[in-house]
C-alpha cells in the first residue's frame, strides 16, 4: 500500500490509492502480487503510463516477485471511492 501511496494522478494532486483508484491488491503464492485499479475516466489521456508506473512501483517492494497490473472499468469509479482525507484535501467535505 504505501508503495501505491506514491503514484499520483497527473490531474489531482493527490495518490492513486486515496484516490479510490486501486480496486484490489492480492498477494499470492511466492510474492506475485495482482493489482486490480481503475482511472477516472475511461478516455485518461495517461492510462498507459500511469498503470505502468504503479506495476514498476510494486515490482519494486522487496520481495515481491511478480506484478500482474489490470485496468478495469467495473465498477465505475465515483468519488464515494475516495478516502475522507482526500475528500477533505480537495474539498469535498
């Protein structure tokens, strides 16, 4: 989680996990790690980076031994997702 908390959304200043972007984070069997996330909006113009970065991020914790990274669109992201102290740095609260 924390190396989640390091990658931010190029169009809010805020990290991905916070964000309610990150879906699911499954260890399994001998370190390999799934990372189910989603973005915004389905048209982000920075998809392919931004899924890239957070599997090179996880790949990068000690330990861990493989990274599957999957975007999904199911459920829609809304901004119930988000935590309270995000809600609150942006605002929302």
């Amino acid at each position: 989680m924390q190396a989640l908390r390091t990658v931010y959304d190029p169009e809010i200043p805020l990290n991905i996990y916070d964000l309610g972007l990150v879906y699911e984070v499954d260890v399994g069997d001998a370190s390999a790690v799934h990372v189910r996330m989603t973005l915004t909006a389905p048209g982000c113009p920075v998809a392919g980076s931004l899924v890239q970065e957070v599997h090179d991020r996880v790949r990068s914790v000690p330990g861990v031994t493989r990274v599957k990274t999957e975007l999904v669109w199911d459920p829609p992201w809304t901004r119930e997702r988000m935590s309270m102290e995000a809600q609150l740095e942006l605002g929302l609260l």
